[in-house]
C-alpha cells in the first residue's frame, strides 16, 4: 500500500530527496491524504484511529486543504532494494519487570515505553531557512533549546504526513537482531488552528493513556528518535 501510495504521488508531483534520503512531496491535495490514512492498517489496539485520523482530515479542509507528506528516512542510512526508503531501527518497550510489553488484541510489539518513534527534527523536512528560523524562534520563546514536533509544524503552517518502516529489535537482548522487519507506521501533525471547533472522538484506553502521558511530559523531556543505533 505504501508503495501504490508513493507511486501515486510521484505520478503526479515532484518529489525531492533530502540529505538523509528521504522523500518530500509539497502541496499535496487532502483528499489523496484522506484516501491513504482510510485505507492504512492500523493494529487492533489502535484501531480507533482508522477511524480518528481520517474523520479529522475531513473535517478541517476548509483550513488545510493542501497537505506535505514525506517518506522518511534516517541520515547515513541506504534503502534496501525495492524500498523507497531506509527502515528505522527501534527499541520494543518492557515493563517494570523487564518483560517486553505486547499488545492484546493481535500480535505484535510496543514500540519504546512511550509508544513513539518519530524524532522531533523528523518534521523539519522540506522546510525552508526561513520557516526554521520561525520554529527556532517559537522554542526560543517556548524557553526550549531546540524546536518540537509542533515548533515545525506551525511554521509549515500546513499539516505534515510522516510514512516510516520500523525494524523492531530488543536492544536488552540483542541489539542487533530484529524481532520484526519492515513494519509500516505514520506520523501526522497538525499546526495550532486559530479558530475553535468541537470534534468528537472514540478512543480506546491504550490510547487515552498514551495522550495523557505525552502531554503531561515537560519540555525538557521531549524525546528525539532520529537515531539508529
């Protein structure tokens, strides 16, 4: 599916790799990016969001209505053959106890003990010099040292689609040694909108926990994932 996505924009649009080979696609209409987050699988334990992401995109049109999505890779990494971009190495997550967390509801893994895995520089991609000094600016008056997820979205002013693949290993075990490959996984960022709407939503408790945990973390504690080691 990432793959049809992919082609399909590079039909249509120019697409630019940057230096850490990934792919960035400018002013993409927000139908095409609906279309996609309807059709991605989402696991079961998010299953919430097949239906969150794609109702929201819909909703906001009249303020988004051009999106930028890119295909991101890591600096110094070489997708393999086939691939359009170089899969990310992460951590699964473990319990207090050690024991890797897994998922109830299908098989799989958690990714790191907060469940993220796209770095705050991840969303600077395709910016200019100038809107970076914008985001530069917003952490400097946010009292951070570096710019967040946020800080460069707001300066895109536009919402940004981040399309990652994962390979998962147990760094506790082996670090080395991947436990799943090639998992597809997305990032979405909106910017902070001036005008004021209702939407409601149907969350499950696993995701309730996770937006409760990220957004009491503070500042100085943002994580940055653009690592792979």
């Amino acid at each position: 599916m990432i793959r049809t996505f992919y082609e399909g924009l590079q039909n249509n649009e120019v697409g630019v790799r940057d230096r850490t080979t990934s792919i960035f696609f400018a002013d993409i209409k927000w139908e095409i990016v609906h279309e996609f987050t309807l059709r991605f699988k989402f696991h079961d334990d998010m299953s919430d969001l097949a239906h969150n992401i794609p109702a929201f995109i819909q909703e906001v049109t009249d303020l988004y209505p051009r999106w930028d999505v890119a295909f991101r890779s890591l600096s110094g990494t070489k997708p393999p053959d086939g691939y359009m971009i170089a899969p990310q190495k992460r951590d699964i997550g473990h319990d207090k106890t050690g024991k890797p967390r897994q998922p109830t509801s299908e098989e799989g893994w958690f990714v790191g003990n907060k469940n993220r895995f796209s770095g705050n520089s991840m969303f600077d991609i395709g910016l200019s010099a100038a809107t970076l000094s914008h985001a530069q600016q917003a952490a400097a008056d946010a009292g951070r040292k570096v710019p967040i997820y946020r800080d460069y979205t707001n300066a895109r002013d536009k919402p940004i689609l981040l399309i990652h693949l994962l390979n998962l290993v147990d760094k506790s075990i082996a670090p080395d040694e991947s436990v799943a490959e090639l998992i597809p996984a997305i990032s979405v960022s909106f910017p902070n909108g001036t005008e004021l709407r209702t939407v409601e939503y149907v969350v499950n408790p696993v995701w309730l926990k996770q937006f409760e945990q990220d957004n009491n973390d503070l500042a100085q504690n943002e994580d940055d994932y653009d690592y792979d080691s």
